[in-house]
C-alpha cells in the first residue's frame, strides 16, 4: 500500500532549548492506536538523542526512531536526509511523522528537500514548531546567526520553552524580536520543560505553497554522508570524532559494550563541564543513564538499556583534556 499524506511535524529550535524533552513529551499523550515515526538530526558525529527517545517508547508501542548524526541532514543535496527518511517511513508506515533537525542545521533547507516532488504527495507538512529560549535574545551569538534566524523565519508556532526562568523582560525581547522578523502574528505558546498539548501539531504550515526552489542547498563534507554511528570500533575499545560549524566545535565518543563507567565520577564530570550541551548515554555500575546537560545545569535519565556508552559535547571550543578526564571515569575491565 502506498503511503500518502502523512502529517508531518518540524520540531526545531537553537542548542539546548529542550527539542527532546518536547519530543518526549509528544510521545507520552500519543494516540495509543496511533503509529509514529521520529527523524532525529544530530550536530555531531555520535547518535544519542535517538537512545534517549527510545528510552520512553519502544517499537512495540508503535513509536520509530530513526537518527541521522553527522552535521546538517540536509546537506549533500539531502541524501542523509532521503535516505533515512524513506527508510523510516516504510518501516514506521506513521500515522504521524515528527522531524527535529539539529540545532546547527538548516531548516529552510529541510524544508526544501521535504516540499520536493518526491514527498508531494507523501507528506502533509503541518505546523512548524520552533522552540525559544528568550533569555538567549539579547545574545548576539543568537540573533545575528543566520540558523537560529531561519528557526525563526520557519515557524508557523512559537514554543518559549523554559519559562519558568524568565523574567518580565525576557518577555519582552521576544515580543519586541518576532516583529524584526516578519513574524508579529506568530502564535506564540509559553511552557516549560517542553510540555505542550498534542493539539498543537494539526493544522497546515503557512509555508506549504511557498516557493523554495531559489533556496540553495550547502555543500556537504564528505566524511560526515559516511556515518560515524556505523565505523567498527578499534582494539583500543573507544572511537572519538570531531566537528566544527561556525562558532561551536562538537567532539563525540563511542565505547564498546563491555566498558562500564562509575556512575558518580561521570555524573561529577559533567556536572563541572562548562559547554554549550552535553548529551550521553552511558553503562555504569548503577545500570544505564542518559545525561543532558545545558548551561541552565545537568539531567539525568534512567535508561532500559543501550548498546554502548556513546558522549556529545557542543561548546565554543574543544578542550584537549575532555578526553583523559572522561577516561578517568571509567570502572578497570
């Protein structure tokens, strides 16, 4: 049977403003005879967010993950991007399909690729959503760059995540920022922790008709269209990969299955870790954690379970002694 007109979602939003978290959220008030499919991209080379959904639901409760790590899934013309999706929805067959783009990546041009022939017929698009953290507004490294602004332009809902620590006048940046941009009838919805209703998702994106063909898609590099996820891990027992896009450096690890972390050392290590985000998904004495930390502090989350410990750290610059340091937390073999 072919598959037509699913209701599609784009979830988006800049660093660490809770695009996870509101997924979660989703999938927790999902129609239970309902199928639904989530497209996770990933600004580094180390899949995680993909382990952490998968923490709430699993393939038996009609939810499907799939991840594209490794930079912008739009890139390369969007091969990453048509090739996981394709394979997500004759798996899934969703009844819906949720699609966050990472942080660092370019929604206009995931938008592009899913307006093209190919998913005329295929997808819905509906309701965009972006997530903003308002205190971020009065930050230049925000409102000058060029992805966060396309977040914004993009947007047919905007989500103010975190309100519980803004102030009246962080209010006001937002207010006073969405007219810059063309958006002052933007609906706009105040949460926190990313709890919004499901209700939220229906209705046709403003942008479906719009022309995207004079939109230019960036080029890729190469290494990033061969899936670091899927390189064999050495003797040595661990892999680590780097990234860089504008003004923030990535750097990831994966470990095989047998290394086992001690779970307070790890928890303190990221705790004192000054980034921008930190993600992780990590096998420790006390069983299988996945971590979250954002400027605004550090989450953990008990897991299921996972197939090895996998780090992400996203910060302005890489620090050489991460590595060690982190090596340093892991329980003899």
């Amino acid at each position: 049977m072919a598959i037509r007109s699913v209701p599609c979602n784009i979830i988006t939003g800049f660093l660490g403003v809770g695009k996870t978290s509101t997924i979660l959220h989703l999938l927790k008030h999902k129609p239970a005879d309902e199928r639904w499919a989530v497209l996770v991209n990933e600004f580094g080379e180390v899949g995680i967010d993909g382990s952490l959904l998968n923490s709430s639901k699993q393939e038996q409760e009609q939810v499907f993950i799939r991840e594209v790590p490794g930079g912008c899934m739009c890139c390369a013309a969007g091969l990453p991007m048509h090739i996981a999706l394709n394979q997500l929805l004759q798996r899934a067959k969703p009844d819906r399909l949720l699609i966050e783009p990472s942080g660092l990546g370019h929604p206009r041009e995931v938008m592009q690729v899913l307006h093209s022939e190919h998913y005329q017929d295929v997808l819905d698009i509906q309701q965009c959503l972006t997530l903003v953290d308002a205190r971020k507004l009065n930050d230049e490294r925000y409102t000058e760059h060029d992805i966060f602004l396309q977040q914004i332009d993009i947007a047919d809902v905007i989500v103010a995540n975190k309100e519980d620590l803004c102030r009246p006048e962080h209010k006001q940046l937002l207010e006073d920022f969405l007219p810059q941009r063309g958006q002052q009838d933007c609906k706009v919805l105040w949460t926190v922790n990313g709890e919004i209703p499901p209700s939220l998702l229906t209705g046709h994106s403003q942008f479906k008709n719009r022309d995207w063909e004079s939109l230019s898609l960036p080029e890729a590099d190469s290494d990033r269209v061969k899936g670091f996820d899927d390189t064999p891990l050495p003797e040595s027992g661990f892999l680590s990969r780097s990234n860089q896009s504008d003004d923030f450096s990535t750097i990831g690890w994966r470990f095989e299955p047998n290394t086992v972390f001690n779970h307070s050392k790890l928890y303190r290590w990221a705790s004192d870790l000054i980034v921008e985000r930190m993600k992780a998904v990590c096998i420790t004495e006390d069983g299988v954690w996945g971590f979250n930390k954002t400027p605004d502090g550090l989450q953990e989350l008990e897991l299921d379970d996972c197939m090895e410990s996998r780090f992400e750290i996203i910060a302005n610059s890489i620090d050489p002694n991460w590595e060690a340091q982190l090596m340093d937390c892991r329980l003899p073999s």
